[in-house]
C-alpha cells in the first residue's frame, strides 16, 4: 500500500484474502509442476543409435538456424547452453538469464556480448528479447574477448540466434511480504520479429512497489530528548529540561518538567497539574517508511538489419522514467509561550514541543532516454569495423520536506496554541535538487588478424573515441547551480598473440599458450590525461586444464555525475552513532564533490578451469584477484568511528555531543587493498527420462512430425549444480595519510553494515525437464564485526552469520494440461525469495541490538512470495 496523506498514520490494512489466494495457488501449482518432472525422471533413458542416424531425415521448416562465425572455434566455454538449458532457468527475457549467469560466475567486469558472430556494444540491443530467441548460448572464460575488439580481461557471452521467430509475449506477476503490509505488481509486454540477420523487438515494463511503513514491521523508535507529540507537550525554557513552573510544581506537589497539553480547548494550570510528568505520545513509525514506493516505467525498441551483404546496422532507442517516494517523520517545532499570552496559565516562559500534523516527504523522479546506432562492417575475410554512437539524456529531480525553523519561535500572543489543531502551528518548508545530463559519444573499432604466426591468427584491434558530457544542478538547499562539461579523446589498440599451438602443430608440447596485450590512452578536457593498460598470459596444456594470468592498471577520473550532483538535504535519517553507541535522527547531506581526484587501480588475477568429465559439464574453476586502488572515490559512507574520527569535519554535533548533521558526499581514500581467492564447481547431468523422437524406416512425414512434437513436449529431466566458496584473505583500507589502516576483516568498518565478510558460499541447485523445473538459490554470508566506543570505552558488534534460500519452480503449462489451447506457450512460476525468513542479528556484548540494527532494518522484507504467469503467443 502507498501512504497518502489521508491514510498514512494507521497501518497498512492486511489482506488475507490476497494471501489465502495465493496459498491456494501455490498448492495447486506445486502440485502440477511435480507430475511432469517426476515422470520425466523415471521413464525409460534409452536411446537408440537409430534415433540419432536418423536425426537428419527430420523435417524442420519452422527452425531456421543462423550459425555464427566460427570466432572462438577454439576456445572451450566455461558454460554451453541449448534450448533446454536456457528454458531451464524459467526466466523470460535475455538480460534476465544473462543475470543469472553472471551471478553463478560471480562477475564483476561487464562482459562482451555477440550476437550471431557480430559484437553488440550495448546489452540494451538484446536484452529486453525473450529467451525463445536463443538457440545457444557459450561463455566464453576471461581472454576470449580479445577475438572481438573486447579487452584481455573480460569474458565473451556469445548468442546464436534462431533464424526465425515472430512472437507477441506477456508476463505478469504479484509479489507480497508474508508478514503482509507490502505487495509489488509488474507486467511485461513484448512483441518480437526475427527473420535470418534482421530482427526486430518492442518491449514495455511496468513496475509498482507499495511503500513499507516502520511501524507495520515494529520498528522500536529511538527516545529524544524533547518529547516531540502531536497533541504536544510543556517543557521548560530556556533549560528544556529544568523546571517548567515553581507554580505547576507547588500545585502537582512534585518538581514537574513535563506535562501533557490537555485536550480541554482552555486548560488551567490545574489541568496540566493532574498529568504532571506524563507525557502525550506519537508512534512516529507510523509516519516513517522503511521501504519508499517506486514506479517506474521502461520501453525499449531495437531493430537489426542488413544494409549490404558486408554491413550491418543495429538502432535500439530506451526510455525510463521512474519515481520513489518516501515519508521521513513530522516535522517537529519547539514554539515559546510567554507569560503575556492571555491563552498562557504559567508565572514564566515555556516552550511546547509539538509535532506537524502532515508528514515530511521525500520525491525524487528521474527521466532518461537514450538512442544507439551500431554499424558492423565484415572487410575482407578476417577485418571488422564496428561504428558506435550514442547519445543519452537524464533529468533527476528531488524534492524534500523539512521543518520551517532550526531554533525555538516565539509565539505572538495573539495566537492560542491551545485550540483544537495545535498541531497546525508548525510549518513544513521544501528544499528542491534538480540536475540534468548529456552524453554522447562516438567511437570506431577495426579488429582482424593482420599476420598468420606459425601457431595461428594473431588478432589486432585499434580504436578511437570521442565523447561529450555535461551535468548542470542546481540546489534550493545550498542556493549554488553547478555545470560541468567535458570532453574526451581516446585511442586504444590491444594484441592477442598465439605462441604455440598443439592443434597447429607448434611447439605442440606446451600445448595452447597465447599472451595478449591492451593499452588505452585518453585526454579528459577536465582532468588531463588518464590510461588503462593489461597485459594477460592463457595457457592450456592439456585439453582438460586452462590457466590463465593477468595483470591491469587503470587511472580514472569521477564521473562528472559524482562530481557535479546537486547537494540534498534529508531530514531525520537514522544512523547509529559508534562514538556513544545511540540510534539518533540526523539531517543527512548528499550529492557531488567537485573537488575528487582521479583513482588509480591496479589489479592481478590468476586463475584455472580444470574439466573433469565434459559428458556432465563437470568442472572446477578457481579465481586469485589482488586489487590495490589508490585515491579510491567512494561515497563517505554511513557513521563508522573510523570514518568520525577521519572527517571530523563532516559530522555536526551539538552541544551536548548529539551527533545532528551527517555530510556523506563522496570522498578520495588514500588506499584500498584486497585480496580473495573464489573457487567452485559446475554440474549439468542428464537423470534419463523424457519422449525421444522415433525415426522408424518407412515412416511419414506428419508421423516424423508429430514424434518430434512430442519429445520437445517431454525433454529428458537434468540436475544442474553451482556452488562457490569466495574467501577474502585481506581488505584493509587506508582513510587518509598519516592514519593507521583500517582492517574490515578484523572489526575495522566505514560502514554501519560491520566489517568485511571473510566467508561466503553461493550456489544453486536445479531438477528441471526444459521449460519446466524447481531452481534452489543458496547463500550463506559469514559473520562479521564492527569496534566502535561508547561513551569512551571499547565496545564491538557482532552481526550473525546469515543462510539465504529462493526456491523458483516453473511449469510449461502445456504439459501439465495437454489437451488445453490456452496452454500453449503459457508458463506459470512461484517465487519464494527468503524462503526461511531468516534475518541477520546483532548484538554487543551484553546481548543487546541497539535500535538502528533491528533486524527489519536489515531485511525489511523477509520473506516474500512471487506469482508469475507468462504467455508467448
């Protein structure tokens, strides 16, 4: 539910029938995708040889296969994909299963994507396609993208398409908190042509996340120490925390600080006697989102064509607009009575600590649009030249409520602050943030192979590029506007080297061993010049083991994003304070530094895939990284006492040592170094079971055809396994010169979330027959701590170990109901993310949480449950 105004301070009403309807669903659904996996499984898995030899008499007019370019011929995937396989992951569209993949391999470079032989520079080109499309998919290991123009560093995603597909598809689904109180919609609408190398796709998304309210998952709120209410309250003044009146102390018969203001319309000194020291109460959890409500809204449209028999043209055009709205508390004043109020009963001043009656709104909206045009031309037998331009849009805009006055106001004595409303006395007043960017860029890239070696091709790739951006923002809060604008020129040229080859019979006994070469020169209008430069040595000396080292370096200026966003002041954030061990309300800053320096990045990686049985796709793979950042840009991140103590500066407090401002604007660290070492294993192993087509001599065409129906109707059923055990030998950062390091793995933190993780296993587990199955996600985050002082003295949290499962199972709805049209193309699929609703707890060394780290502060959610249900028609 999204909190209006009208509505926001009770609790989200629930709705059990929702939830009873979903129940049912997922029973009857669970129920259905058990038959057909299970008789899978146990028919019979005999195949005959027949079968096989007879493959080719098949006929297939509806399947046109493109074939792409024999590129890596020669390098073994680390994953290879078919139709069933892909079917298997129950995603719907290309960017979707491509997410998943990268997930398993834990990525975290953006590969290179091919498409039918050509490289497509923007995964917006093919992304919002649906699976269908695809009939296989290879990822390629770390160096193949040399092949394409891509750097020694990154993996290849290779994608051969069918040859002709024209669909129309849709997708809807509803999501909701079992704890109730959230609920998410979104639907998907995509219409698809593909017709040999042309190809056609028009895709809208829709997405609408209800707000969570801090309240509906029983958020305990932190005391202050002005007893803010919307019925209000008397304190002293000028001490608010001393004596309110000695003639409300003589007339209560105790020394009173706080009183009640009563709901009588003209209390008496009497009246507030009677509840001396108590105090009216707002649950202001009730106007305080822990999730905002998000909208937003995407189409994308990209078309494909062959202009010539050598060129190839590739215009995708994207829109997106998106919102997120979130309530931050009331805005609180502190007004001052004087004694020459006729509406005042008190001998002296006093001040009333009153609570808004509207909530403090947060709006932020961003709008952008972006449109690409690519140009493959094949020049000769082994040249490519790849035009690129693009030009992309953004507006953002941000809006955010706070209170009107900082210090107490003086009441004028005309006004009653007493009447029905008192509430209606305190003003709201709204800071705005506005920023715009530009982007465009062009860039042209020759790759081929310009000298045949005695081991095989070698491959060459030389680029350049021109680029213009700007951002311009301005801020009602600081009254300054910003405008940047740059420019860039960058040339780059990259080698891939065989030196010896047993497939090409050199030096055949070192097996295949190429080294590869990539350096990038650029000049920022701004920042002056920058370089990128790796160099990368693949070894196979046997078919069943690929080594592979590397080593780049990097230097980088901000982006002008980071360095020219407007400043945005949030009221009443919460953050924990690690130098007094409170939960407190600040008003945070964010937004741009235009003063960051450029980073510097130096990394090493070593790492293997050793095949052990190619027929079950059974392999190991292991990954060394070293990376040391030097003026690392980072955002200042939330309270840390390392981070308190380094930018003093940069967090306010008052006079009694409240932490009241926090400014967490990005900052330079001096150095950051990391060291992990990830390692797993891969599973895809076929359980038996499914039709088979039957090729029998003599048999007819439409009888061939209807045996073929069959088998893609009941594919045999496969176990499928991932699991990875990443571990972080070392992650110290270095805050500024002159400061010891700050070691995340052994209680240091910049953040509130603890320190580094040493530990963490991810994997996944799967039983599917093609399009229908059940896919277990697995991930277990290690404990952590954090050191932080309270009220001087040492102090350390501890944040628990945390096991995660999501369980997807998907059916083909054409299996479970056979003789249904309905059915036919229509998939259904049940979601439980968080499938244990388990949380991460902390505690210090008493036991106890401190407020900011409630457990639904660390998962507001916990577990939620999907419905999806997909048609292709």
């Amino acid at each position: 539910m999204t909190c209006r105004s009208d509505d926001c301070r009770g609790a989200t009403r629930q709705r059990p029938f929702r939830h009873r309807l979903l129940a049912t669903n997922a029973a009857l659904f669970c129920a259905a995708i058990a038959a057909p996996v299970y008789a899978d499984a146990a028919a019979s898995s005999e195949a005959t040889a027949q079968a096989r030899s007879s493959a080719g008499q098949q006929r297939q007019p509806q399947d046109i296969v493109v074939t792409a370019a024999p590129l890596f011929r020669d390098v073994r995937p680390e994953r290879d994909l078919n139709e069933q396989d892909v079917a298997s992951y129950g995603v719907s569209t290309v960017d979707e299963l491509l997410g998943e993949l990268q997930n398993e391999l834990d990525s975290d470079e953006d590969p290179v994507f091919v498409v039918n032989g050509e490289r497509v520079y923007d995964l917006d080109d093919i992304a919002a396609y649906p699976v269908e499309i695809i009939k296989q998919l290879q990822v390629l290991p770390r160096g193949s993208a040399t092949r394409v123009g891509g750097s020694p560093t990154q993996r290849v995603f290779n994608l051969t398409l069918k040859g002709k597909v024209r669909s129309a598809t849709a997708t809807g689904a509803s999501r909701i908190a079992t704890e109730g109180d959230w609920h998410s919609v979104r639907g998907e609408a995509i219409l698809t042509s593909v017709e040999g190398r042309q190809r056609g796709n028009i895709a809208l998304r829709v997405q609408d996340d209800d707000a969570l309210l801090e309240s509906q998952r029983g958020i305990i709120q932190p005391q202050s120490s002005i007893p803010f209410a919307l019925a209000g309250n008397v304190i002293a003044y000028p001490d608010l925390s001393g004596e309110i009146d000695p003639l409300l102390t003589d007339s209560a018969g105790e020394v009173v600080t706080t009183a009640p203001i009563p709901a009588k319309g003209d209390p008496d000194l009497a009246d507030f006697a009677a509840f001396a020291n108590q105090l009216n109460v707002t649950d202001i959890g009730q106007f305080r989102t822990l999730r905002p409500a998000v909208r937003s809204y995407d189409f994308n449209a990209t078309y494909t064509a062959p202009l010539t028999r050598w060129l190839t043209s590739t215009t995708t055009v994207r829109l997106n607009r998106s919102t997120n709205r979130s309530l931050l508390g009331l805005p609180s004043e502190i007004f001052v009575l004087g004694v020459d109020n006729p509406a005042s009963p008190f001998s002296q001043p006093v001040a009333l600590a009153l609570f808004g009656e509207e909530p403090l709104r947060s709006r932020y909206r961003r709008d952008s649009g972006e449109a690409n045009l690519n140009l493959t031309a094949k020049l000769g037998g082994s040249w490519r030249a790849v035009f690129n331009g693009r030009h992309s849009e953004a507006e953002e805009r941000t809006r955010t409520g706070r209170s009107s006055s900082f210090s107490p106001v003086a009441l004028d004595d005309s006004v009653n602050p007493f009447g029905p409303d008192p509430a209606g006395l305190v003003q709201i007043s709204i800071d705005s943030a506005r920023s715009s960017y530009r982007n465009t860029t062009a860039q042209l890239t020759l790759t081929g192979s310009p000298l045949r070696l005695p081991a095989g091709d070698s491959t060459l790739t030389v680029e350049a590029r021109g680029g213009w951006s700007s951002i311009h923002s301005q801020s009602s809060f600081s009254g300054q506007s910003t405008s940047i604008d740059r420019s860039e020129r960058a040339v780059r040229a990259a080698v891939d080297i065989p030196i010896a080859s047993r497939r090409n019979g050199f030096l055949p006994e070192l097996g295949e061993l190429s080294a590869s070469a990539d350096y990038t020169r650029v000049h920022f209008s701004d920042a002056g010049h920058a370089y990128r430069s790796s160099l990368g040595l693949t070894w196979e000396p046997w078919d069943f083991l690929r080594l592979r080292g590397s080593t780049e370096k990097a230097r980088d200026p901000a982006p002008i994003e980071i360095l020219g966003n407007p400043a945005i002041v949030t009221p009443s954030v919460r953050l924990f304070d690690p130098l007094t061990g409170d939960t407190v309300d600040v008003t945070l800053v964010s937004g741009g530094n235009p003063d960051l320096k450029p980073q510097t990045t130096d990394t090493r990686r070593l790492s293997a895939i050793l095949r052990l049985v190619p027929s079950l796709g059974l392999q190991l793979s292991g990954e060394y990284t070293d990376l040391r950042t030097s003026d690392f840009v980072s955002g200042l991140p939330p309270t840390s006492e390392a981070i308190m103590l380094a930018f003093p500066e940069r967090f306010i407090r008052d006079a009694d040592g409240v932490l009241v401002r926090a400014d967490l604007r990005p900052v330079n660290f001096a150095k950051h170094d990391q060291q992990s070492f990830r390692y797993g294993l891969s599973l895809s192993a076929p359980l038996g079971g499914g039709a088979r087509p039957n090729f029998a001599s003599g048999q007819s065409e439409e009888a061939a055809d209807d045996s073929a129906a069959a088998a893609a109707r009941h594919p045999p059923t496969r176990l499928q396994i991932t699991a990875n055990h990443t571990i972080v030998f070392k992650d110290e950062i270095l805050i500024r010169p002159g400061l010891g390091p700050v070691d995340l793995l052994d209680g240091g933190a910049i953040g509130i979330a603890g320190g580094r993780v040493r530990h963490q296993l991810d994997g996944t587990v799967a039983i599917t027959s093609g399009g229908t199955g059940v896919r277990l996600g697995v991930t277990w985050v290690g404990a952590s701590r954090l050191d932080t002082l309270i009220e001087g003295g040492p102090e350390r949290l501890r944040f628990s170990p945390v096991l995660t499962l999501n369980l997807r199972a998907f059916a083909d709805l054409k299996r479970v109901f056979p003789s249904s049209g309905l059915a036919s193309g229509a998939r259904a699929s049940l979601n439980l993310i968080n499938l244990t609703d388990e949380r991460q707890h902390v505690r210090n060394s008493l036991g106890n949480t401190p407020l900011q780290y409630q457990p639904a502060y660390r998962d507001s959610l916990g577990r939620t449950i999907e419905f999806e249900i997909r048609k292709v028609f």
